[in-house]
C-alpha cells in the first residue's frame, strides 16, 4: 500500500514538471476583448438613434414649414377678400340703418333671374351701372351745380334766370337717375354674386340719396328763412364732393372682381 501511494506521488511531480509554466509569454492582443465589443455596440446604437432624430426632425421641420406656408397662403387670401370690401368703418355705422340684405336678395330675386337669362355680355352687366351713373354725375351733377354757382354771383338777369329755371331740373333728374340707377347697382351685384350692402361705395351712395333729399326740400324754405341760401350751397357743393369720393370708390369696386 505505501509502494503505490509513493509512486502515485512520484508521478505526480514528474507531470508536473513537464508543463510549461510561464517561461512562453501570452500577448495580450489573444485575450478576449469584451469591452471592445460592448463599446462599439454602443457607438453603433447611438449612431443610429442619432439618424433616426434627425430624420425625425427634419420631417418635423418640413411639416412646420408647409403649415407656415399654408397658413400664410390663408392669410394673404384674406387679406384679399378685407381688400374687396375694404377697411372703412363706414359699413359698422350704418350697417343698422340699412334694410336686411337677405329681404332686398329676395325682392330683386326674379328681377336678377330674368337678367341672367337673356345672357347679356359680361362687361354690359359689369360695367353699364358705372357707365351710366358716370354720364349722370358729371353731366348732369357738374352743370348743375355751375348753374347754382351761377344764380348766386352772375350779375345778369337773364342768365340767373335761366339757371334758376334748370338747375333744380338737372338736379332734380340726378336724385331721380341716382335712385334708380342705386337698384341698377344692387341689380349688378346680385347678378355677379356679390355683397351689397357692404362695401364703401353702397355706404356712401346711400348718404349722397339721403343728403340729396335734403337739399330738394330746402329751397321751400328760402322764403321764410333767406339764410338757407347759403345752407343750400355748402351742403350741394359736399354733396357733389361726396358722390365723387363714391364713383371712385365704385371704381375700386368694379376693378376688384
């Protein structure tokens, strides 16, 4: 029993001393590396989480642009329509006093239809009202007006005389063409479908008929109350002025659609 426990030893030391110990060195490039391989996992994920962002952000940020330019698209359109109806403050004042646009649509309603209908050229439906109140206004309006000035500082009998026969004609037919042409106007509007009572120019044109009126009953005055003369000429010469500030915001008008 003590002769194979002694050689068992001795065969233990003899393999032992056969192995190498460290007399070959091991590099360390033959190790395994698994923080190498961790960190560039890493930079590879974070890499792409980066790309990922930035496509992110760039299709954030183009959306952002097309809502801006969509937005912007909205507010010039806008500011076109505020351009067609204009920015005065006029339609706010009067707005009340006026009949119900939805009432008028219905009463000239048929009227439009028939229009409509017998298929008249474009540029005679949109520009026949201008016209004629043009003709109206200046020829009509401007010569009456000089026959007032006339009858207030002509010296001459003869020619006060005839002015003061004309002048309340002329006058008198402006305020009847003016009115009629006012349904002529609406008649235009309408059949072109457009607004009608909100825009500068129906605002003022219903002032100019209002002050007309006035005026045509002030000379029944002139006899109790000689001072109204002058009353009558001031207001006649701010009544013309007027319907000149209407016909060119008539113009504005017509040129806007």
């Amino acid at each position: 029993m003590a002769l194979v426990n002694s050689s068992a030893t001795l065969c233990l030391n003899t393999s032992s001393s056969l192995l190498p110990t460290s007399s070959i060195p091991i590099s360390p490039a033959f190790l395994p590396c698994p923080l190498s391989s961790t960190t560039s996992r890493r930079g590879l994920l974070s890499l792409s989480f980066a790309l990922k962002e930035e496509a992110v952000e760039a299709n954030c940020g183009y959306e952002a642009e097309q809502v801006e330019e969509e937005e912007e698209e909205e507010e010039m359109e806008e500011s076109r329509e505020t351009l067609l109806y204009s920015l005065s403050p006029l339609p706010l004042l009067f707005v009340a006093a006026l009949p119900g646009a939805g009432t008028v649509r219905s009463l000239f309603g048929p009227f439009v239809e028939i229009v409509k209908s017998l298929n008249l050229p474009d540029w005679l439906v949109h520009w026949g009202h201008p016209g004629n109140m043009a003709v109206v206004l200046f020829a009509m309006g401007g010569y009456g007006t000089y026959l007032g000035f006339r009858i207030r500082f002509s010296d001459d009998v003869e020619e006060k005389a005839k002015a003061k026969d004309l002048h309340p004609k002329l006058l008198g037919g402006m305020f009847f063409f003016f009115a009629l042409g006012a349904t002529g106007g609406v008649t235009s509007l309408l059949t072109s479908d457009k607004p009608i009572f909100e825009s500068p120019h129906a605002v003022t044109g219903f002032i100019g008929l209002t002050l007309l009126t006035i005026q045509t009953i002030l000379p029944s005055l002139f006899e109790g109350k000689p001072e109204l003369r002058n009353v009558h000429g001031i207001l006649g010469s701010g009544i013309m002025t007027l319907f000149l500030v209407h016909a060119a915001l008539g113009l504005q008008l017509g040129l806007s659609y």
